[in-house]
C-alpha cells in the first residue's frame, strides 16, 4: 500500500523533535506501517524524518499563538497536495486547521481512488474546525474522520468519527516493577499555565513528597525546595522518568483528547493521579489511577496516598491491552480498506 502521512507543518516530525502528542502519533504509525513493507511518504517541513518513509518537504507554515484558533496551515496547504506523489491508496492527516480539512475533503472528491483520512487529535476546541467537520460530515464528505478518544470525537457533536486510540511501541519501555526509594513524583509536559505544573506542585507539596519535572522549556525564576528540575529529557527517556516515580501528576485544566504521557506513564508501571478531563478517564481505571474533579487539589493530594495500593502490573497490562502500537496500526489499516473505491467525483 502506498500511504502518505501528512503531520502538523508547524515543526519537524523526526524523532526527539516533535512539537507535540499529535505528531509523535503521526510519526510513529508511519514507521510502523514501513515496518509492515508499505509504502511511505511523510510530509514535513526540513529536519522531518522517520524510519522506512520517504521525506517530502513541505513549505514552512506561519508560527500561531498556542490557545488560538489554528488558521494558517491552508497557506501552503494546495503546494502540498499538489506534490504528492502519483499512485497513492491512502492520505492519512492529521490536521485540525479548517481550510486543511477543506481542501482535503476537495481533493478526496476529486480522486476517488484514494482513500484519505483526518485524525483530530484535539477535541473540538476550535470553533471554525468543529463548524466545518459538521459541515464535512453533514454533507457526506468521503474523508474519514478518527479520534484517539471517545470523549474526542463526541465533543463534534456529529455522528460519524470513527475511535482509534493511539498506539505506542511498547517494546521500548522498561516495565518498573517498583518505584525509586525516595517515592517521588512527577510531571511531565509544556510549561503552559492550562498543563497545570503550579496544581503539581501544590499536590506534591501537600502530599509531603518532592516532585520531578521534565519540561520542555526552563522555569522562570527558582523552583520551590520540593521540585528537582529535569529539564527537556530526549524523548526516549520520558517513559523510563515515569517508570521511577511512585505516581505521575496529569493535571492540565483543558480537555485534552487522548494524554500520551498518561499511557506511557502506564506502560511503565506507574499509576496516574489526574483531573478528570478530556479523554484521560478512557486511559485510567481504578485499577492504574486515581482521578478526582477537575482543579480538586486536596483530593488529589489524598489519592497519591492510595497509590501505593495499586498494582504496577495492572498499569502495564492495561496498556499492553489497549494502547499498543500494533493494535493501532491494524485499527487504521482497517479503516484505510473501509467502504467501496468511489467511481468519480461527486
């Protein structure tokens, strides 16, 4: 099968380099399905690379202010198309920029024999996106739509968006039976006030235990005495952060689609105490966390106490069970074959 895969156009897609949870999904189902012997293209802008893919470089796209509505990507969006190669099966994106999603549903008329796709990795936090995949799927666009989340795809308000939860390579992270002595705990994410790091710290702090972080940019000014700054960790050594901490903070105060941090804090072995937002609830059970109400820090603070009485396998099995790479990358080749070839342009 020849498959183009098309990430965000806002940074390089190659290992360690990702801007964020979206693209490192993107990067890894394309090295999984090269594995496979299919066929790849990764579309990207310079430094973008994956293992088994063919580069195509894509014009860079203009910087946006994170917590805005993405509106530039279609800027180059028609060059990229345009240069895809000939005699492709399946375009695979993974865009929420409207005008993207437009031109893809265009380009899926006017080339019926390719199977094209979009995954939303955001919830339907934008309105102008969530306007047009109503109107996209309303009219019976022939893209498919995923989400990695129930919760994801059901804040569209529109039937139709097919759940495919994101898969990671489970053979490169270490099992942690047992957390580090010191019974730590950590963070991991953008130093954004909606992740959350100040409730972190505050859980940490009430809960007598240092907290670890692993952020991408610096703190401004010194930490509190309870926080031991590890700054941007390769991307390889994230899951084995989470594996020596007795728990894994997650948070964020926005409803975030599908967390990777949360599934690969349980791959590692490490329970998760969390806010109930957004899809996190889909990855953590009873058995692998303890999640309370959104902004509940005192909760929060009582369930790191629990943790202890969690079983370390159970995390494991429930991402061995749910969230492997392998089981992700069936989920989408199964959608790639999904519904007859379409004759022509409708």
């Amino acid at each position: 099968m020849r498959i183009a895969m098309l990430p965000s156009l806002l940074a390089p897609v190659a290992a360690g380099q990702c801007f964020g949870g979206a693209e490192m999904a993107a990067l890894d189902l394309t090295e999984a399905l090269a594995a496979l012997g299919h066929e790849l293209w990764l579309i990207g802008v310079k430094g973008s690379q994956a293992r088994g893919a063919r580069t195509l470089l894509a014009p860079p796209t203009p910087a946006f202010v994170p917590g805005e509505e993405v509106r530039l990507i279609l800027e180059p969006f028609p060059e990229v198309l345009a240069a895809l190669p000939a005699g492709l099966d399946v375009i695979h994106a993974h865009l929420n920029d409207p005008g993207a999603l437009l031109s893809l549903d265009a380009y899926a008329r006017a080339h019926p024999s390719v199977r094209v796709l979009s995954t939303l990795h955001l919830s339907a936090v934008f309105p102008s996106t969530t306007a047009v995949v109503q109107e996209l799927l309303g009219r019976g666009s022939p893209v498919c739509f995923t989400a990695p989340s129930a919760f994801a795809a059901h804040s569209y308000g529109v039937e139709g968006i097919r759940v495919i939860p994101n898969g990671i390579d489970l053979s490169r992270i270490a099992f942690h039976a047992r957390p580090d002595p010191d019974l730590h705990l950590a963070w991991a994410g953008r130093r954004a006030p909606e992740k959350g790091l100040d409730a972190a710290i505050r859980i940490a702090h009430g809960a007598g235990s240092v907290l670890e972080v692993a952020a991408l940019s610096p703190p401004v000014g010194p930490s509190p005495p309870q926080v031991v700054e590890r700054g941007r960790l390769p991307r390889e050594e994230v899951p084995g952060f989470l594996g020596r901490a007795a728990a894994t903070l997650l948070t964020s105060s926005i409803a975030e689609a599908h967390p990777l941090v949360a599934i690969e804090s349980l791959a590692a072995g490490t329970p998760v105490v969390g806010f109930a937002v957004g899809g996190l609830p889909e990855i953590v059970d009873e058995a692998t966390g303890i999640l309370v109400a959104p902004g509940d820090v005192e909760a929060a603070i009582r369930a790191v106490s629990q943790t202890s009485a969690l079983d370390r396998r159970a995390c494991r099995a429930k991402a061995e069970r749910c969230f492997d790479r392998q089981r992700a990358t069936q989920a989408y080749l199964q959608s790639y074959a999904l519904g007859p070839k379409r004759s022509g342009p409708h």
